[in-house]
C-alpha cells in the first residue's frame, strides 16, 4: 500500500499546483468581480447588455473584464466590447459631452 499513499499525495500535490495556479489568476481581484465573472462564464445566457448595465452601475464590470481577460475568456469579453461599442453609440447619438462619453466609458 505504500505505493497507493504515494500516489495519493502525488494527486494532492497536483491539485496544490493547480491551486496555486488559479490564484494567480486571480491575485489582485477582489471577490465581487472573480464571482461574478465565473457566472458569466457558467451562465453564458446572463452574459447580455441588461447585466453588463446593472455591473456598470455597481463599478463591477471593469473588474470582471479584468478576470475575463486573465482567463481568457474571449466570447465573454467579445460580448462586453459590444455592450460597450453600443453604449459609446448610444451616447454620440444623445450628444452626450465629451466628459460624460469619457466618464461612461472609462471601463474600456
């Protein structure tokens, strides 16, 4: 049996590494963004212009664009390019001033 023990902490150590790993990707993040940033990714269909708004509001989405792109989770990220693509459109269109546009989108 010496030989399973062995190679049971040989998969410990393993997963030590791979933890050690993730936190890496993480290292700076605050837990608010990295949360939600894996929901996102776990729930694609949540990844749309109504919750990139409701993570804008709450100063979430730079930090969760942050994680996206450490992970590189790129059709995450493609999608808020386009929120924010469509916000800057939105605000030309409403003749929004240059400090409001840059302020908007200062997330970019």
């Amino acid at each position: 049996m010496p030989g399973a023990a062995a190679r049971a902490g040989a998969g410990a150590a393993g997963g030590q590494r791979d933890g050690c790993r993730c936190r890496r990707v993480f290292e700076g993040s605050s837990l608010l963004p990295v949360a939600c940033c894996l929901r996102l990714l776990y729930r694609p269909r949540e990844a749309h212009s109504g919750s990139f708004a409701v993570l804008t509001k709450a100063g979430l989405l730079e930090g969760v664009a942050d994680v996206a792109l450490r992970l590189q989770a790129h059709r995450l990220l493609r999608a808020i390019k386009a929120f924010l693509q469509g916000m800057a459109t939105r605000l030309a269109a409403e003749h929004a001033s240059v400090p409001e546009l840059a302020a908007a989108l200062a997330v970019a």
